[in-house]
C-alpha cells in the first residue's frame, strides 16, 4: 500500500466532514438499545434464493477460493420488524458520531458498531440459525470474521429532489430510446457507489435497509474468468445476497431513483480451523479502529493457531502411541503451513503509523455504467448470470 504524503495520526480515522440526512432513522429519543432481542423464529423470514451460481457458472475453477459457491440470487432473510430494529440501532447518533468513516471510495460507512451500540443486530448475525442459513447457501460452515465486521453499513443518501430528478432522466431516457429505436443504453455514465475489487474476507452477505422498490441499478456486476461482465440483482429491503467477494472481482452498481440506500456487509470465514483462511485486512485497515482491528484479527488468528498445534501435537502423540514411525513429511508439511500462516498474519499487521487513513487502492478496470435491468423492453445488451 502507498505510504507517501503526510499521513494522519494512526488511530485517528478519518471522519466525514457530514452527516447525511436519514428520514425516520432511529435518535437518542426514539431507540432504546437493548429494548428488543433477536428471536429467530419471529425476525428470520429466510427463503431459499431462486438459484445460487457457482464459481464455474462465472469462468473461474472450484479451486479458487473456499466453496464452489459464487453468489447467490436475492432471498428474503430478516422481517420488517428486524429491520426497522436493525436501523434504529445503526443509525442512531451515537453510531453515526463514533463509527462513522470516510475513504475516497465511499463517503459515509459505519463500521465497528456491534455489539457496544446495537445488540440486536449482533445477536441476530451471530445467531446459530442464521449462520446455519448463511453457511448452507455458501456451501461451507461460516463464522462472522471478527465482531468489528457486524456489520459495514454504507450508506448513500439523496434529496427527494435528486430522487425526482433521477427518475425524470430515466423516463426521458426510456422514451428517448423507444423513438430512436435503441436499446440497453446505459441511463448515466456515472462512477459506481463502489469501484472494482475484491474483498478481504472470503464471503459477504450484504442485506438491505432500505424501500428500493422505485431504484434503478444498485446491482452487483462480477467479472467473470473470461474477462467479461455479468450482474447480479441487488436485494429488496430485508433481503440479502450472499458472495464469495475474496475470489470474485466486483463492484456494487450506483443507485438511481432511491432517496437513500442503505447496505449491511457482514463478512464471514470458515468455522473451522483446519480450513484455508485467506483473510486479508487490506480493503478495511484504512476505515478502521487499528486497535480493534489488530486486536480482534489477531485474537481469532492465535485461536487458528492454537487450534492447529493442538492438533498436530495430537497427531504425532497418537502415532508414537501406536509405536508407528515419526511421519517426517507430514511434521514439515505443517511447520511449512504454518510459517505460511504466521507469516500472513505478521504482513496484514502493518505499523499503524504507515497506514494511510480513509485511502483505498482501486482496480484499474473500467466502471460498469447503470442500465435500467428492469425494463424488459430494453434487454441488456450485457450478459447477465441467468
Ligand atoms: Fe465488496
């Protein structure tokens, strides 16, 4: 990462000089933290997604990350009820004052919130039947990566004003383009809410806060291993999708026509610590508390690696028990491995004082320009994962 310039003080994240206007978001008055708990029989309104594509469906090998499992359709996971709580608590003042940051790729995320001021929202993503869905769609048994991950809100607010003004632009573009007689043009040549990348951690589920019933785009477009672009539809309020954003290059699509759009990404690694963990801290070391973040990612990596050492020194006993030779190869497969993984661990500590706060690298890769997917009429001359 780029250390150049005068960099600001390391623990010290780069706050947004705004705050944005949410209608009806939660207030010192009106939320009350701790007022509701997370019941999964009343606030989980899981619904298997219409399909879920595999990594093979988008050009890339089965090998290349930790499921075969790409991405999913949109599938309805939390209720009404559960959403309006989950808003209440993320957007209160206290959230939007303490765990508010900034980068050059996005204007306003809150991120390390869970579960000091929402435990709803950390009950409900750590809740055994919502992982049991989330892992069951993934194709792998998935934890939350670390407590700092539950979860990342983006949030992109607009006037009613802006909204109208979107919307207008878009009929005019419809009607333009039925006169004329083309079809698929993009509505606006505009810069995506977030740009090319991959994800530090191996799988995502972004889940809806907010009415889109009136928003163009707002989708996710993948690259695939040809090199070309197909997209996923973005999820209804209360509905999620599920990504395997590590190994899968993407970016999130701008919105158009919407007053706001509010996302959660929480982010997930295999349960087990046997499992390849590909972790990275790159895409959220710049919009972090490093204190927590070092603390957190390095409490779950020694828990990896106590796990692993228990595991072997399990082995070699058991073999010794059995008066079996000392099995050579396998003890240096499993210094070797774990070299790998300490040494991994040691590069994503970078010294906090040469981290550059609220800055993060972005591909090189064109943006994908907003297309009105619902319009039939005008079919995407892009392919799509259908
Ligand atoms: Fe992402």
């Amino acid at each position: 990462m780029a250390t150049a310039g005068v960099l600001p003080p390391p623990s010290s994240a780069r706050r947004p000089s705004f705050k944005p206007i949410i209608e009806a978001a939660g207030s010192k008055s009106t939320a009350k933290v701790g007022s509701s708990e997370f019941n999964p029989e009343k606030h989980l309104t899981f619904e298997p997604p219409s399909k879920v594509y595999k990594m093979a469906d988008i050009g890339l090998s089965d090998e290349t990350g930790v499921s075969t499992v790409a991405v999913s359709e949109p599938f309805p996971l939390f209720s009404p009820e559960a959403i309006r709580v989950m808003r209440e608590e993320v957007l209160r003042e206290e959230v939007m004052n303490n765990c508010n940051y900034s980068s050059n790729i996005a204007a306003c995320q809150l991120r390390g919130f869970a579960p000091k001021y929402s435990p709803f929202v950390y009950e409900a993503w750590k809740n055994p039947k919502t992982l049991e869905i989330i892992s069951r769609i993934a194709g792998v048994d998935l934890v939350p990566v670390m407590d700092f991950e539950i979860g990342h809100v983006n949030v992109s607010v607009k006037s009613e004003q802006e909204k109208e003004r979107e919307l207008a632009n878009i009929r005019e573009a419809k009607s333009r383009m039925a006169d004329e007689g083309i079809a698929g043009c993009p509505w606006e040549d505009d810069k995506p809410i977030v740009g090319w990348h991959t994800d530090s951690y191996p799988f995502v589920c972004v889940l809806m806060l907010s009415d889109c019933s009136t928003m163009v785009g707002g989708e996710t477009a993948l690259r695939t291993g040809k090199g070309d672009v197909v997209r996923v539809r973005g999820p209804q309020e209360g509905c999620a999708v599920v990504l395997q954003g590590r190994y899968i290059t993407h970016q999130a699509l701008r919105a158009l026509g919407a007053t706001e759009r509010i996302t959660m990404v929480t982010s997930f690694r295999p349960r087990s610590p046997h499992a390849r963990d590909d972790t990275e801290l790159r895409t959220v070391r710049p919009i972090s508390d490093l204190s927590e973040l070092y603390y957190q990612f390095g409490e779950y990596r020694l828990e990896i690696l106590e796990e692993r050492i228990r595991s072997q020194l399990r082995k070699i006993r058991e073999t010794r028990g059995a008066g079996k030779r000392f099995d050579t190869k396998a003890m240096k497969n499993f210094l070797t491995e774990t070299e790998d993984f300490v040494s991994r661990t040691d590069a994503e500590l970078i010294e906090d004082e040469k981290v550059q706060v609220g800055y993060i690298e972005e591909m090189k890769y064109e943006n994908v320009k907003v297309e009105d997917t619902k319009a039939q009429e005008h079919p995407s001359k892009r392919s799509r994962v259908e």
